[in-house]
C-alpha cells in the first residue's frame, strides 16, 4: 500500500527531509568549525616577543637570517614544542590551505615586511604542507607589489595576490557591519596567519592585528566612526575570521608611535621585534602597550589624552575574542 495519501503528501514529505538533511550539514559545519577554532587556540592570553639587534638595520633593510632564527624562537616558545615542525604543525595540517594575511597599505616603508612573510612560508613548507597551499594575501595586488612582494597566481610555488574586485557578491553581517568578504579569506583559505604591522592609527589608536582584516572587505571607509569602535570588534566576529585565524606574528620590525597609519619617518623607529599569539585581542593589547611606552619616551600624551584611546580592544574582549587584560595576559620576552 502506497503511505502517502496524495503527490501533495510526497513532496511535503521528501521537502521536510531535505530540510532535516540541510540542517544536520549546516550543524556538523558549524561544529567543525568551532571545535578547530578551539583547538587551535589553546593559550589564550600568551603573548611571546622576539627581539634581535640585527632583524633591521639603519637604513631599515631586514636581516631574512635574523628574521628565520626569530621565527623559530617565537613557535617554540609559544607552543611549548621543542620541534620547530613539530610546533608548526600543531597548530596547522599539512592539507590545509593556509592564507597569510599581510598589511602592505602603507607601503615598502611601514607594511609587513616580505621577508617574515616568506620566512612563514618557508618554516609551512618545511612543516610539510605544499608551497602553492600557501597564499600571501591583502587588499589589492598594486599595494602588494609596491610593499615589495612577487605576484604569484596559479602554479606550484607561494601564492601571492591581492583580493583586488573578488569579493563574495552578497554581504554578510556581523554585529554592526554588512560587508562583502574577499573570496581569498571566505573561500580559498582554511586556515588564516595574520602578520600586521605595530603602528599607530589616527582614528583607532593602534592599527595591529584586529584592524589588519579591514583588509577584508570590500567598504572598510563605512567603518571608521567612534574610533572604529565597535566595528573592529564586529567584523572579529565573523566565523570566517574568529574560526579561521589561528596565528598572529605582529611586524614590529620597523614599528610607528604617532602619525599612522600612513608611514612618518619622523615617529617610527626599530623596535626589532615580533609578536607571537594565538590571541588576537592580547596580540593587540600588548603591543598597544609597546606602542604607549614609546610614546612616554618621546614625551607624547597618551592615546586617551589625544582623544583616540584604542577602545576596539576592550569591546573585541567584551565580544570573547580573547583577554585584553594585562594583568591576565602572560608576557614572554625574549
């Protein structure tokens, strides 16, 4: 006997199993993504700074021998795994796509330097995962070049491209942002590495990893309002930054207290440093820190006083991001 009394009950039916069946996948997504971005996040609060005398000289070339021995220090140190393979690859699979977001806006003379991007490409490959699962990455392919990185698309070796107009052609919200996300981050990449630079920012304080994926989006000039406060935090957020970033290196190298975001000769300086964490709020909040320091030193108000205290840090703790509380973070010199 036939169970269903009419076509009509037939495809009532066989629709509500297909909706059972789209929400199981969607589940199983969801819970996928949340259990990777737990484990790979399993020292909230760690912040290790490499320092070396030699990584830049005077003239603001960069030492790739320095930057290499910095690189290996800093993931040892973070994870607690002696191997330096071995340290990388907790935190990453070999069949993963690894994006490696960099800030090139300001130019070859205060953006992610290309030799601790390729240095972090080198110590994947060298971990096992292929040099063309690698992406080098941020807004436009111009900025990338001019920053002084080789375009690179298609083929076996590192990957380097800008998002340029691949955007996701719907926008997606986030909190208070409705943004189009690059293709690279939303599609290509399995894994994120954000490499931004330390520097000041006029409107938001500090421009270091958080603000890094403004980079992102095809409208981050809707965003800037308030300090850009709680937009940073709010684009955070989104599963496909807070799911899939797992690495930050801050670029202290050449790093800028005043005058940012765009490159000041006048108040920058060598730091000679590189932060490490899986915490992207503490990552921010320390070298906040740093960047207040220096700002005493050369006899400068703090930001609060200039009326743009960094106040994106507090809201993307507030929205469980990570720890911005100094006295909860664990601050590693070395």
């Amino acid at each position: 006997m036939n169970c269903f009394s009419t076509r009509r009950d037939f495809i009532k039916y066989f629709a509500s199993l297909g909706i059972f069946f789209i929400s199981i996948f969607r589940f199983s997504k969801s819970f996928a993504q949340t259990g990777r971005s737990q484990k790979s996040n399993p020292r909230p609060g760690r912040v290790v700074i490499v320092r070396h005398t030699e990584a830049v000289s005077g003239n603001g070339s960069v030492s790739s021998e320095a930057v290499k021995q910095m690189l290996s220090q800093g993931i040892v140190k973070l994870t607690e795994i002696a191997d330096v393979r071995k340290a990388w690859l907790s935190i990453f699979s070999s069949n993963e796509t690894i994006g490696i977001k960099v800030n090139a806006l300001g130019g070859n003379r205060i953006c992610t330097h290309p030799e601790i991007a390729y240095a972090v490409a080198e110590h994947l490959i060298a971990a096992g995962i292929k040099p063309c699962q690698v992406i080098i990455w941020d807004r436009l392919t111009a900025e990338l070049e001019k920053a002084g990185f080789t375009i690179q698309k298609g083929g076996s070796r590192i990957q380097c491209f800008g998002t340029d107009s691949d955007y996701e052609a719907e926008p997606e919200t986030s909190g208070s942002i409705g943004s189009c996300f690059s293709r690279i981050l939303s599609r290509l990449c399995d894994a994120i590495i954000s490499i931004p630079v330390l520097k000041d920012h006029d409107l938001s304080g500090v421009s270091i990893n958080l603000k890094n994926f403004y980079g992102a989006i095809h409208n981050p000039n809707k965003y800037h309002d308030n300090g850009c406060d709680p937009y940073i935090a709010d684009l955070n957020s989104h599963p496909y930054i807070k799911n899939k970033l797992r690495l930050v290196i801050c670029d202290g190298l050449v790093a800028q207290y005043n005058g940012g975001p765009a490159y000041k000769p006048q108040w920058s300086w060598p730091y000679g440093g590189l932060l490490f964490s899986q915490d992207p709020v503490a990552v921010d909040q320390v070298g906040c820190q740093i960047i207040e320091e220096q700002r005493k030193i050369k006899g400068l108000p703090a930001l609060e006083e200039t009326g743009r205290p960094p106040r994106h840090i507090q809201t993307a703790a507030q929205r469980n991001l990570g720890t911005a509380d100094l006295q909860k973070i664990e601050k590693i010199i070395i």
